[in-house]
C-alpha cells in the first residue's frame, strides 16, 4: 500500500484506539479502585450514543449532547452506585457479574422505551463536518481528527488529575490498597461514588462522540464491552496506562488486521490478548491479582 | 451400617422424579416441550455449577460449548434427513469439551477477575467467529430441518422427532448427569477440587495439582455445556450464533445462583424457576426483559445482603456422615 | 540427605533478598533459622517450598533435584510446610481439613468415583494425625471456629497427615500464648524422631530448647551456623541482635 494509505489507516488505528481508550479507561477505574467488574459498561456506552441522538434531534445542538448526555451519564451512575453496586464492594465477583447482567436487561428495554430499537445516523457538529484534502483523491474527515484530539485531552486530563491532584493521590491510594484506604475511611464512600459515576460518563461519553461517525444501534454495547475488556485485559487492571497501550495495540491490530487478514480481522484481537496472556499473564502494565 | 433416614431434600428428589415421569399423563404437548426445556437448560446449569459452585471458576464462556454443539450437529445433519445420534452426540460433546480445553488452558492461566473477562473474551471470539465467517449461515443461522435418529442396517429404530420421545430422553440424560455430578461431588476429586475452591494455597502445598484439578473440571463443564446445547439445537430445529453468547452463560449463572452453588441438582430448580419466569413474563408484558432484569437486580441484592446461599437442597453428600472409626455400631 | 540448599539467590527487580544461602537439614535433626525482620527467612522458606523461584541456585531433595518444581510436586516428593499466617480450609471440619491432607499424598487422589468421605484408610490417618497434634477432642469441629493455638495444631497436623519426610515449619509459635507454646514446643520436639525439619522462630527460649543445630541470617545472606551454643557466642550473631542482648546471655 502506498504511504499515503498507510498513513490515513493510522489516522484510522489511533482514532479508534482513542475511542477504545475513553471507554476502557472508565471499566480499567471501576475495576482497579473499586473492585467492581462492571459487564454494563458497554450498556452505557450504547446509552450515550442514544442519548446523542435524541438530544441533537431535539435541540439540534451536538455540544448540548455532549455536555447534556454526559451529565445524565454522571447522574445516572451516581444513583446506581448509591442503590445498588456499593452493596457489592468486596463481594463475590459472581454477584457483581449477575447484577450487571440484570441491569444489562433493564437498560436495553428502557432505551426501547425511551429511543425505540431503531437504527440511527447522527450528523456531527457542522464546524467540524469537513474534510481535509490530503492528496488529489484522498481526503480525512476533519471529524475524525477531532475525536481523536479531544480524547488526547480528555487523557492528558485524566493523567494529570491522577498524577497531580489529592483526588488523584486518593485514587492511586485506593487502586494500591483497597482494604486499608477502606480502613482508614478517608472519605471514601464518596470518592467511591464519584469514580463509579465518572466511569458510566466515560463510557457514554465515548458512545456520543463515536455517534456521527458509527450508526447508532441497540447491539452496539456488546461490541465496545468485549473489546474494552480485552483492552484491560491487556494493559493490566487498575492501570489507566495501560488502558492506553492496550487501546493501542487493539486499535493497530484490528485496523491493519482488516486490511491485510480480512477473513480472521475479528478474531485477531483476541488471539493478541491470547498472546499477552501467555507471556504476562496479569497484562502488560499490571500489577497482580486485586 | 446402619439405616440412616432419608433427607427433606432426598425425599423431595423422589418426589420431584415421580411428577417428571408421570407428566406425560396430564400435560399436554406444549408443556411436555416446556418441561424438555427445563430439562436442557438445568443440564447446562448443572454442568456450569461444577466449575462454579463446585470449583469456584465463574466462567463466561459456557455458551460457546453449548452452541458449539448445536453447530456440530446442524453441520452433520444432511439436507432433510435426519442425522445419526449415536454418533453425532458423542461428537458433539467431543467436540465442546474439546473446546473447553482449549480454552481452559489459556484461561485458567489467569485468577479471579482475569479469568472472567478471559472467559468473556473467547466466548465471544468464538461467537464472531460463527458470525462472521458464515459457516453453517453465519449471521443467519442455520435450520435442522429434522431430529436426531436411532438408523441401524437401514431401520429407524428410535427417533427424537416425537414430544414424548424426546421428553424421556432428556429426562433420563438429566438423570445420569445429576448421578454423574453427584458421584463426582462425594469423590476424591471432588473434595479435592473444593479444597483448591477454599484455599489454593492451601491444597497446593498438601500436593494437589492445582491446574490440572481446575483444568479436568472446566472439562467436564464444558462437555455437559455440550450435551445441553446437542439437544437444544435438535429440540429447536435451528441454530445462530447467539447461541454463543455470554447472555447465555449469564443466564445459567442465575439459574445456579437460584438453585444454590453448593448443590449439585439446586441448578434444575434455578432452570425450573427462570425458564418458567420468562414464559410467564413474555406472555403477560411486551417489555418483559425489564422486569426479568429487575427481579435478577433485585434477587442479587438480596442474596447479597447476608442470605447464606448454601440452597436448601444441599446434596446428601456435603452432610453425610463420616463413617464410625471402629465400623461397629452407629456414632 | 534428606534436604540440601546449594547457594541460593533470590532477586526481586533491584532488590535481593537472599543471597548466597546455603544449608540442610539432616535426617532426625531440627535445624532452625534465626535473624531479625528482613533477614530472608521468609523468603528463602518461600524458596524451599517453591512458592518463589531461585534467581540462582539448587535444592535438593533426597538427592532429586527439585530447584524447577511446583510447590505440589515437592510436596508429593515428601516436603510439608506450616504456614505463619494459618491456611486453613476454614469451612470443612478438623477431620476433613487432615483427611484432605491425607487424600493429596494418598494413592489415589483425584479418583472421580468412590466416598472420598469414607475412605477408612484415609481416615485412619487423618486420626492418628490429629490426635499426634492433641485435637482429637475437636475433631468434628469447625476449621473457623478453632481457637488461634488450635488452628496452629491443626496446621501441624495437616503436614503430619501428608507423611512428609521433611517439613518447614514457619514461626509455628508466632503470637501464642505460654502454655499453648509449650505445648507446641512438645509437639514439634516429637516430630523429629523420623523426619528432617527445618525450624524459622522468633521466639528464642524455644530456638534453643529445640534445634540441634542453628544457622543465622541477616540481610539476605548467612552470617553463622553450627551447633547452637557455638553459634550463638560468635560476635557477629551479637551485632546482629544489638538491641536484645539478653537473647544470647
């Protein structure tokens, strides 16, 4: 392939991999600081997606989706983890798979109530619907581009709240030693709180922006949520960096793996965290067992 | 040895098999196909118990040995005729536990959490597969257009195309696995498998092979995974790759969870309760996966909440007593 | 001989904790390994068992070279280890709890028929192991319902149970109380008879009660061994324990 193609493929592999990263970020929190394995995560991504488009629909505004359906998101986990997930703190991880599976089944009959089951297109914000024209026949989507730099800030965010601020030295406390942050109740039923919240809202967040550039339909959850898991898998659990790397390597191998093994393209990725596994059975960047 | 009485849960066993087999008497078709179903999905609810209750491995994987046996014997039954039983099921089931070992060796590489997002991730690798590549229909499915066959020096001597026929099979193979399961259950390795369930650590340091414990018993699992979904496909005349899916892993986890983990048959009243629930649900509401999905919500809070979810049924062999030392006489 | 450690290394990233270790232990001996916190006692224990891998390094048992064995193989090879912290089976009876012991270097451990529960050989074993360690009184009780002493008795009797030719015994007497040590002491004094046991304490009146010989580390290496009232005269021993002097008078 030409240097060209090659490069616009890469485009292609980072956006995705960002994309993959914004969500899995969340799960790879909830995981590492909580405990929590949290199946619904690709729910919520679906849900955000959905949320998209109806609020664009209705407003005709994608940043009062962005910013709307984030906060519904944020909400939304706040209320759940309150009823609901911080029963299961330091339970049996087999009651937290059937409880995610539960709301699974709630949240996809309540977006066929709300939203219906149909199949929508949603039309990205008009200052970024263009193209860059790269060479005579070959053009990018400015869109794309945007995605990818905003999730570069959403992870440079993430980052530096994480490294820098006491709320991020609570997390990195936390995603150290669950029991004894525990023990010294610092606070942290809401810190609790607010990580689960901020993970939903990662995820819906994610579904948003993918939106104008990906259809919007009801199985669209199930993918992200595989893929975001072996995501984690691969970076390890509770490593926001390795989230990164792993959304990487899953975005480079399943890009390039559908242009050069189109037949097996799907199953590529799994047989990379097959791989990983073999050689770091606890991810690349992970620290063990929690 | 002397006479020991028989258990509230021994007695109700009994009972329980005198209603299956007399059922034929006072229930019509559609409930004699109910009741089959029951039957197929409290095997595959049995068989993942042994690798979750018994040997603490909740595994999200089970549905690819269950539709993977359905697509065997979809891909070995020839245009509109029937396909042998005698060695398509064997084959089939080869064919899951096969699977399972496959996949076990890689995931039981992992612990706790790992392990399940591993298990996740190849069942549904495994569900892409079958969807994508378009083997036997891909997306689409494909149909058994007819049932198993019993055909010897060009005779049928049994077929599975009749109800009732169909219902006895089942209710027999269910039986020999309950007896399989719970012979397994008061075993050496049975206990064994428990020990590495409690404390790995532990039994790895008395000498028991830890990954070869959990390896033969994700094995079995699968191969009974296997022989549900065999006679799911052949009762549903049709299979899909959703028949992979971790939904239906899930499923049979909460079958289990109802039933209670410790007990070997607990998983057939979990079968019983929420196949059942789901008829009378998607009779009576069009949006019955909501409620399905709360009552789930609402039965994992409460069992978490401090309920000991040891279920009532609890199999004779985790309350047998430990025989007398000297032999003579009753402790 | 029973156990044998050549030179063993153990490196974990830049940190080593054991270095150049050797020792072993001889049929009918207890040798015991003593030195502050952060000696390596635990980890070379870890070693030996094979919890941890050698960075460097051999061990041998009865002369079969098990340096690249699992923890379970080198148990069915005839090596018992008590732990520190009790690891117990804490849902199963005192008798199940040795009765599995019993069945993991049994003839036929993972059988898939038969009542592993009424295996009468087994249990005869299990029996005899649990009244050697003093609970034949609690035998029907409850592994979680067992006082702090009790669970170290039934530790014992678990590795009895396994018939091992060598056992590790880590800190056996670690947060008991007088009379329950004694006990233990005794316990541990009776083993010996046909077994090679390897000893890490803390607590020293029972050190020199019980080991026939004493082997000292300090940061990860071997700063003495030998017989106990030579080795605890030597001046590095002392400089060791700066701090507890009284330890050595």
């Amino acid at each position: 392939m030409s240097l060209m193609t090659f490069g616009i493929q890469l485009l292609n592999a980072f956006q995705y991999a960002m994309v993959l990263f914004l969500v899995a970020s969340g799960l790879t929190l909830v995981f590492g600081i909580l405990g929590y394995i949290n199946l619904a995560h690709g729910a919520f991504y679906m849900l955000g997606a959905y949320l998209a488009y109806w609020i664009v629909a209705k407003t005709g505004s994608f940043a009062l989706a962005m910013i709307g359906g984030t906060v519904i998101a944020f909400v939304l986990g706040v209320v759940l983890e309150r009823t609901l997930v911080q029963r299961l703190y330091g339970r049996d991880h087999l009651m937290q798979v059937l409880l995610s599976f539960g709301l699974i089944l709630v949240l996809d009959d309540a977006r066929q109530i709300l939203f219906g089951k149909d199949v929508h297109a949603v039309a990205p914000p008009a200052w970024l619907n263009g193209t860059i024209q790269l060479t005579d026949n070959l053009s990018y989507s400015v869109y794309r581009l945007a995605i990818s730099a905003f999730c570069l800030v959403v992870a440079a965010v993430m980052f530096w709240v994480i490294a820098r601020t006491r709320i991020g030295m609570m997390v990195r406390a936390g995603a150290e030693n669950r029991e004894m942050t525990r023990a010294l109740g610092i606070g942290f039923d809401r810190l609790n709180r607010y990580v689960f919240a901020a993970g939903i809202a990662l995820a819906a967040l994610g579904g948003i922006v993918i939106a104008p550039i990906s259809t919007v339909f009801p199985g669209m959850g199930d993918g992200m949520l595989i893929l975001s898991f072996v995501v984690v898998v691969l970076g390890g659990i509770g490593s926001v960096g390795g989230a990164a790397l792993g959304a990487l390597l899953v975005g480079i191998t399943d890009t390039f793996g559908k242009v050069f093994f189109p037949s097996i393209s799907s199953i590529l990725v799994y047989l990379l965290m097959a791989a990983v596994l073999v050689w770091r059975p606890s991810g690349l960047l992970g620290r063990g067992e929690i | 040895m002397s006479f020991r009485a028989p258990s509230l849960a021994q007695a109700l066993l009994v009972v329980a098999l005198v209603v299956a087999l007399t059922l034929p008497l006072f229930a019509s078709v559609y409930y004699l196909q109910f009741a089959s179903k029951v039957l197929i999905t409290g095997v595959l609810a049995m068989g993942l118990n042994l690798a979750v209750g018994q040997g603490g491995m909740v595994s999200l994987c089970h549905g690819a040995f269950f539709g993977v046996a359905g697509y065997i014997l979809a891909l070995a039954s020839p245009g509109y005729d029937a396909a042998p039983l005698l060695t398509t099921l064997p084959l089939a089931v080869i064919g899951s536990a096969a699977l399972a070992f496959l996949i076990g060796c890689f995931a039981l590489r992992t612990r706790g959490v790992y392990f399940i997002m591993v298990t996740l991730a190849f069942g549904e690798m495994l569900f892409y597969l079958f969807h994508d590549s378009g083997i036997a229909g891909g997306s689409d499915g494909a149909f058994i257009n007819a049932r198993p066959e019993i055909l010897i020096a060009g005779r049928q001597w049994f077929s599975l195309d009749k109800p009732l026929a169909f219902y006895f099979v089942m209710l027999a193979l269910t039986v020999v696995v309950a007896g399989l399961l719970t012979m397994l259950a008061r075993s050496p390795f049975g206990h064994a498998l428990a020990a590495v369930r409690d404390n790995e650590r532990r039994a790895r340091s008395l000498g028991f092979p830890i990954f070869r414990i959990r390896l033969s018993a994700f094995v079995i699992s699968g191969a009974l995974a296997g022989l549900a979904g065999y006679f799911a496909a052949a009762q549903f005349g049709f299979v899909a790759p959703q028949m992979l899916s971790w939904h239906v892993s899930a499923a049979a986890l909460v079958m289990v969870l109802i039933g209670g983990l410790r007990s070997v048959t607990g998983p057939l009243i979990g079968a019983l309760v929420l196949t059942g629930l789901e008829e009378v649900l998607k009779a009576e509401f069009e949006n019955w996966k909501l409620i399905e999905g709360l009552i789930v919500i609402l039965l994992v809070i409460v069992l978490a909440g401090g309920l000991r979810q040891l279920g009532f049924l609890t199999t004779s062999a985790q309350r047998e007593e430990v025989a007398p030392a000297s032999g003579a006489g009753h402790a | 001989m029973p156990l044998r450690a050549s030179g063993l290394h153990k490196r974990f990233g830049g940190v080593t904790a054991v270095a150049d270790v050797s020792l072993d232990v001889r049929m009918g001996e207890i040798h015991a390994v003593i030195g502050p916190n952060g000696a390596g006692k635990s980890t070379l224990i870890n070693l030996l068992a094979g919890e941890l891998f050698t960075t460097s390094g051999s061990i041998r048992l009865d002369d079969r070279e098990v340096t690249s064995w699992p923890p379970d193989r080198r148990a069915r090879a005839g090596l018992g280890r008590a732990y520190q912290k009790t690891t117990l089976f804490p849902d199963f009876t005192v008798l199940e709890n040795v009765r599995l012991a019993a069945q993991a270097s049994g003839s036929s451990p993972l059988r898939m028929f038969g009542s592993a529960r009424a295996d009468a050989a087994l249990l005869g074993r299990a029996r005899a192991a649990i009244t050697r360690a003093g609970l034949a009184e609690r035998e029907a009780a409850m592994a979680r319902a067992l006082s702090h002493g009790e669970q170290r008795q039934l530790e014992i009797a678990m590795v009895l149970a396994t018939e091992p030719r060598v056992v590790l015994l880590d800190e056996p007497l670690a947060g008991m109380g007088l009379s329950e040590a004694r006990e233990i002491i005794a316990l541990i004094a009776s083993l010996k008879a046909d077994r090679a046991i390897l000893l890490v304490e803390h607590d020293m009146d029972a050190v020199f009660e019980l080991a026939d010989r004493l082997t000292v580390m300090q940061d990860g290496r071997v700063i003495a061994s030998g017989l106990p009232e030579e080795v605890r005269h030597q001046p590095a021993v002392r400089t060791a324990y700066l701090g507890n002097p009284e330890a050595f008078e």
